[in-house]
C-alpha cells in the first residue's frame, strides 16, 4: 500500500505536458552537440575530401554499396558566406518521376512544400530563385567504400549533383543492361570532368570484384547513413 502512494506521488510530480518538455530539452540539447557523423566525401573545387580530412584530385575507385535519391530545398538565394540549413528535404528508392509519387517531403521536414516531389512547385524548372532551375536540388545520395576495405571500414557518402544525375544513371542503366550487374558488385572509378567549369561527377565500370559477402554485408548494415535525415529549420 505505501509503495502504491510512493508511485502517485512521484506522477504527480512530473510536467503535465511531458511531450512538450521533452521536444524542449531536446532543441537545448541541440545546442549542445555537434552534429551525427555523415562521413560525407566532399567534392567542392574538384578535389575529394575524405573523412579524415585527406584531399585527392582523383580519379577514386570505390564500390558503390546502395544510393538514393536525394532531394533539397533550401530557402531563399544560396549564400555560401553564409548558408542555410533547408527547409525541406525528401529521400527515397524511387524518384519523383515515377508514376507512384511515393517520395514525399521527410517527416522532419520543418517546412513540407508539397505532399509529394512529383507535384512540387519548387520542383520545376524555373523555380530557382536565380537561373532557370530547379528551386529544390535533385540529387544522389550515394554508400561507398574503397575497394580494399575490410570489416572494420567504415562506409562513406558523396553526392551526385542535379548536373551530373545523367552520368550516374546512365552508368547505373549500363550496368544492368549489358552486364546484368548492379553497382555493389562491381569496382566504380569516380572522376571529375574536366571539360566542364564546374564540379561534375563521372562514373567509370572498372571490373568485377571478388568481395562480395563483405560488400553486400556492408550495404544491409549501412542502411540508417543512407537514409540519415537532414536538420531542417523554418524560414525566418
């Protein structure tokens, strides 16, 4: 009987909105931490950037593990000086095309601009606040890793940009349809093309490898980096 009046003691004791609460401590905590490792390759200024802070002008050769499409808005004119987290963003299997509509605006989205990427406003051309392009930058999301990585390496992500999207997916179209291969299987040689100004991926088929159970191990276990969110705030 007394450990019952203990237990409603200490419920009455708690918020009334814990909910609340909870989303509050957690924006503070926010403030407090720096953001989930995305173990991004970058690719500004046509150079890669690993992880850990090494720079090569490439070519890189890489086993392409997963990708997904990946699309982003952000409010307002880029300003590299000074750059925004988006507002919006959608990541998916299947891309805004196709017929099923299925990618949609992620859940944590803090400004949705459409329930769907397909009928988006902001995915028309001539929907960039400068330019006659896409308001929202349509994109891959790519899981690699070297060719010589073994269980303890750990998968990285690039993006593939809305002006390269053709290189990657007719490479991707290639594969399949002349050697019946999908990417996890095969040894990828990523370059820049030098005869463009700026910064476009190109994709080379280098051969089969002979790893596949670690490769493909790597890909179901990496799942939760290729679909990683986005921190999202509203428009001001």
């Amino acid at each position: 009987m007394g450990k019952t009046k203990e237990k409603a003691k200490e419920s009455s004791n708690l918020p009334v909105n814990m909910e609340d609460v909870i989303k509050k401590q957690l924006q503070e905590q926010k403030k407090h931490l720096g953001a989930l490792p995305s173990n991004k390759i970058g690719t500004g200024g046509k150079e890669f950037k690993l992880p850990d802070g090494q720079t090569s002008p490439g070519p890189m050769q890489v086993i392409v593990l997963d990708y997904v499409w990946f699309m982003v808005n952000y409010p307002g004119v880029y300003n590299a000086s000074d750059p925004k987290q988006p507002n919006c963003f959608a990541i998916g299997r299947i891309g805004p095309d196709d017929e099923s509509r299925d990618l949609k605006p992620h859940e944590s989205s803090a400004e949705p601009q459409h329930e769907n990427c397909k009928d988006c406003p902001k995915n028309e051309w001539g929907s960039a606040p400068t330019g006659a392009g896409k308001a929202c930058k349509n994109q891959r999301r790519l899981l690699v890793l070297p060719t010589d990585a073994d269980k303890d390496s750990e998968p990285m992500t690039i993006y593939v940009s809305p002006g390269a999207l053709k290189n990657f997916d007719s490479y991707v179209s290639r594969l399949a349809a002349e050697h019946n291969l999908l990417p996890v299987q095969v040894i990828t040689e990523i370059s820049f093309d030098k005869n463009k100004q700026y910064t476009s991926l190109q994709f080379a088929f280098k051969g089969k490898h002979d790893n596949m159970n670690l490769f493909w191990g790597k890909r179901e276990q990496s799942q939760d980096l290729i679909f990683r969110p986005l921190e999202t705030e509203k428009a001001a």
